[in-house]
C-alpha cells in the first residue's frame, strides 16, 4: 500500500508528553475490514488524496489493521463528571492514531473510535456498532455544515465483527478528525495527581497548540479560562440556535479547542420544549435542551477548579480570581444569546422590547408544539407546506409585532430575509430520517444514508431534494431515546 503517496504528514507531539498523560498502544486488527463511507472531500481539505488507494486497502487503513508510516498510536488518559460523579477514565475504546499537519500548517488529531481495548477500557470491549458510528458521522458533518464548530468524520470501517449490546451488532470503527482531543477531563486527570509541574506542561500544551496568542499573558491560567469559557458560549449559543440537544454533556465531553465532540445519545428538536431530552441514560434531564447553558458553565467552574494552583500562589485568591471570571459567563451567554435570536428574526440593531418578543414566540412555540426548525422557516415564507398552526389568533397578533419591530433600524425584506437565511436552516438531520438511514444501512442498502449526507451539506439552500427532508416525525405515542452505543 503506498500510503506515503497519500499525502499523509504526521508530527505527533501529544504521545512526546509525560508518560502519566497517555498509554502507548494500538489499534486491535479486525476480521474482515470493509469500508462503508469515506469523506473525500474531508480528505481534500486535510490535503490527502485517497484516488489511488484500493477499497481493500482503505479498509484495512481505517480499521487500524495497516498503519501509514509516521503515525503513532497512543490512548490518552483523562477523567470526568458523568452526570455529576467524578470517575477517572482515558480512551477505553479509540487510539490515536497521530497528528497529521496539513498544507495550510492546520493539526489535526486522527482517532480510530471503536479499534479495541486499551489499557483505559475498564473491562468494556472497546468495540462500537455500526449504527453509533454511522450516527457520529452523519450528525457531525452536519454540524459542519451547520457552521458549528465540530469534530468531523473521515471513514466509518464495518469490521467484520459481532458487537454485543442490547442486542447483537454489526462492528465498526469511526475514524475521527479533531483539532484535539484535549478536554475539561484531561485537566481534571492531571489536576487529580497533584503534581504541579505536570499541570503547567498541560497548560504550556494547550496554549501552544490552540490558544498561541497567550503565550506571553501575565497570567496564562485566567486567560486561558477566559478564552475557553466565550468559546463554549459561542458554541452552546449555535447549539441552541439549531435545536441540537448533546444529551451527555460530562465534563470529559467538553473539548478545549470549542469544538463538538463526542456524539452519543445526540439529536434535534422537533416540537420546540424547552424541556426535550431524547437519551435513554438522562433519566432526570441533567442534559436536556434548555439546561445546556447551565451545564456549561458547570463544566467551566470544573475546569476552573483545576488551573488554581496556577492563578494565583495564595489559595483563596486564586479562587476569588476563577470565581470571578466563571461569573462572568451568564451576563455573556445571556447577550450573545438574544443577539442570535435576533439574527433567527431577522433584526438589526437593539430595542428595549426585544426580550419579550422572542420569549413570547418561543412560549407560543410551547404552548402549541410548533416544530422549532419550521417556524423559522415559515417566518421567512420558506415553508414548504402550509401548516394551520400559523394560523392561530395568537401567532397573527404576534406576527403583527414582530413585523413592527422589522420597521427599525433602516432594515428591508432583503436585508431580514438574508440574515434570517444565513442563520436559520431548512433542513436538519431530522430524528426519524437518521434512524430510516441507519436501519437501511444496517441492512446493507447505503443508499438512503449518502443521499441524506448530501441533503444536509446545504442546509441552507433551498433545493428539490430537501423538500423530502423538512417534515418532522410523524405523531406517536412512542417517546423517541438515543443511546450511548457502549
């Protein structure tokens, strides 16, 4: 295999860390490899080119049986808050592969999720099925092309093998691209070993590798704080402009590099509630849609807890500083939030009304189960069929503010309506139609699942083919449950 041809250009500086960080291992080789998707165009912007590469071979490159040169697998240690409960973990079922640096000087980590044991996997079998995988692959690259930072989705290898869950499994490995997999949990694993020197590596790291323009900061660990905490703002803010609901938010979950990472039990909202959890293990809603800003901030005081040794000699003050800055965060989430919604309605500039305009749509949206996406959609006449519930007395009245409120600021339906375009998609990776996809494929017929994937790389785009994409789930009595996939 001349995997050198590739393009491939690794410098792997995360395994060249303390030995306590990581876990020197490799990928599990798997029975029959076989590619079920791959993402050339991914593979473009990463500069690979995959053209002269057999089938066979990417398989066997995917699944982690064939290893290009220059790559070094390694698992990376981390701990976390699942649901609350501090445990320490580490990658039980993904190895990293190596870091590939791409043409444009951009480092990405390359992760096999789903390649087997490691040291990490605390009596699991480091295995993952093929639904989860095809899932991590379609909801991501849609959240690309949602324009929400993500981790993205370069091949999903079937290994040949059964996985036991629930039931039994098609296996299969996802292979992952991040920025990093740096996390609040690879803080709180090295915070836990009390070892000072060991957190400033961690510290010195990340700040090289994502946040190089701190280098010379007075106090690295509050501007570090500082930074991570308005990235996770700007993210959980488009999260909620989408309707994307996480649904396992723990703190290993959050990423340093702002990115979304690690898709579980995730999906969107239909009918918009405030209150909508769609995991199976999130029985008391820790996670649910409107408690995701709340829960990011409890992630960053988390993350906060762990840089104190490093803000500040005396303790107290330390804290004093970190809580400080944390508090910070509902003032800023709070603006950036209603200035998205403000975008979602197509406004320009401030009034002092705007607050309970948005609130008394969204309340409205409640009361009468109005789907979230649609809505928006409607509001910009981008509905594709007539639905009566625009038709309630209520919504007019409302409609009639909303249209005053459109009067200020000098704006104009061309203007509103580019705005509201550019920010509100058409289509999203609805729940029912994910579900369809992975179903047909587990039953080899991929067709459905590609022609989904290049329904959603223009959500934003009016197109004949999206049409068939915009309705929601039909009414049941059956409460729609994601799961983990471990």
């Amino acid at each position: 295999m001349l995997f050198n041809e590739v393009g491939w250009n690794f410098d792997n500086t995360y395994s060249k860390l303390p030995d306590s960080f990581i876990s020197k291992t490799s990928p599990i080789p798997v029975k029959s490899p076989e590619l079920t998707i791959f993402n050339y165009n991914l593979a473009e912007e990463l500069g690979l080119n995959f053209s002269s590469i057999k089938k066979d071979d990417l398989s066997k490159l995917f699944s982690g049986n064939s290893l290009p040169e220059g790559s070094k697998s390694i698992a990376q240690a981390y701990a976390g808050h699942q649901f609350g409960h501090f445990t320490m973990l580490g990658d039980g079922r993904a190895v990293l592969m190596g870091e590939h640096v791409s043409k444009n000087n951009e480092r990405f980590d390359i992760q096999f999720k789903g390649s087997g044991q490691t040291p990490f996997s605390r009596n699991g079998d480091g295995r993952a099925a093929l639904g989860p995988m095809l899932r991590e692959y379609i909801i991501s690259e849609a959240m690309h092309s949602l324009n929400i930072p993500t981790t993205r989705s370069l091949a999903v290898v079937k290994t040949g093998e059964d996985v036991i869950r629930e039931n039994i499994l098609q296996g299969a490995i996802l292979t992952r691209v991040a920025s990093s997999h740096l996390r609040v949990g690879t803080f709180q694993y090295v915070a836990m070993r009390n070892n000072e020197n060991e957190l400033r590596t961690l510290i010195d790291y990340t700040i090289n590798r994502h946040y190089p323009n701190i280098k010379k900061s007075k106090n690295q660990a509050i501007d570090l704080l500082k930074v991570l905490i308005e990235l996770q703002i700007d993210l959980v803010v488009n999260w909620m402009r989408v309707g994307f609901i996480h649904g396992v938010m723990n703190t290993d979950n959050m990423s340093i590099s702002g990115e979304t990472i690690d898709y579980g039990p995730c999906a969107f909202m239909d009918a918009y509630d405030p209150q909508t959890v769609f995991s199976s293990i999130d029985e008391l809603g820790r996670y649910a849609y409107f408690n995701q800003p709340s829960i990011t901030k409890w992630n960053l005081a988390r993350f906060a807890e762990c840089l104190i040794p490093l803000i500040d000699p005396k303790k107290e003050k330390a804290i004093e500083i970190a809580t400080k800055v944390i508090n910070s965060f509902d003032k800023s989430y709070e603006t950036k939030w209603i200035n998205m919604m403000r975008d979602k309605l197509g406004l320009f500039g401030q009034d002092q009304k705007d607050q309970i305009l948005i609130i008394d749509l969204l309340t409205w949206m409640h009361k009468n189960k109005a789907d979230y996406t649609n809505t928006f959609c409607f509001l910009m006449d981008e509905n594709f069929q007539h639905s009566k519930i625009y038709n309630d007395e209520n919504f007019l009245i409302w409609k009639e503010r909303w249209k005053e409120r459109l009067k200020l600021n000098n704006n104009t339906p061309e203007k509103y309506l580019s705005l509201m375009k550019s920010v509100n998609p058409l289509v999203i990776p609805r729940n029912h139609k994910v579900e369809e996809v992975l179903e047909s494929a587990n039953n080899n017929d991929l067709s459905p699942l590609k022609k989904l994937i290049k329904v959603l790389e223009k959500p934003y785009e009016k197109t004949k083919e999206n049409i068939d994409y915009q309705s929601p789930a039909p009414s049941s009595e059956k409460k729609y449950k994601t799961f983990c996939g471990t």
